[in-house]
C-alpha cells in the first residue's frame, strides 16, 4: 500500500509542475522530498500498527509472519521504531518543505494509527 501511495504523490508532484511548465530540477528535489518524507512516515506508522496489533497479528495467516509475532523484532522496539520514524517524517517535512507539509504528514500518521488501527479496524 505504501508504494501506492508514493506513486501517487510523486504522479501529484509531476502533474502540478507540468501543468505550470515548472518540470526542472527542482521538480527531482520535491519528488525526493516527498518520496522520503513518505516513506519514514508511512513506515512509522505502519510501525506503530504492527505494536497496536501485536495480540491479533498471531491468529491470522496474512499477518503471522510480521516481525513482532515472529519474535524477529519486540513489541517495545517496534513501538519505539514507529514513534522515531514518525518524528523523522514529520521533521522532515518541517525542514525540507514546510509546515504544511509536517502538519498533512502528521495528520496522516494520527489518522492511520486511532482512527484506522484502533478504531476501524477492530469494529468493523
């Protein structure tokens, strides 16, 4: 899913700069910029899933070959994983970009972990 995504974002960089005749080096730093900013914020926060779901990971064939049910990788490490690569997403945004930038990629790494993980995910 996270491929998709950067795919996506990285088509939504190429079309913004093409449809204002703007395609120039600068288009190849914003595409690193969001393709790494994307992928240690989506990584966090795939990250800080497999911590959350540690307990139903085990019981399903799709899921029990993750590094925490496995024993590859702790639950506490995994946790502090997410948070860490969380921070660095958002951060660099914040330095790279800018604050609006950090506040979508924040907003989506909340969005992902309590509303999908925690709460979608168990109730539907």
């Amino acid at each position: 899913m996270v491929v998709l995504l950067q795919i996506t974002a990285l088509c939504a960089v190429l079309v913004h700069d093409k449809m204002f005749d703007q395609i120039s080096m600068e288009t190849a730093e914003t595409m690193l910029i969001v393709f790494i900013g994307g992928y240690l914020s989506a990584g966090g926060a795939n990250a800080i899933n497999m911590w959350y779901d540690r307990d139903i990971d085990p019981m399903m064939t799709r899921t029990e070959s993750r590094p925490i049910p496995t024993g590859e990788i702790s639950a506490e490490s995994a946790l502090a994983m997410g948070v860490v690569l969380s921070i660095a997403g958002v951060s660099w945004f914040w330095v790279f970009s800018n604050e609006v930038a950090a506040f979508w990629s924040a907003f989506s790494i909340l969005f992902y972990v309590f509303v999908y993980s925690i709460w979608l995910k168990r109730s539907t």
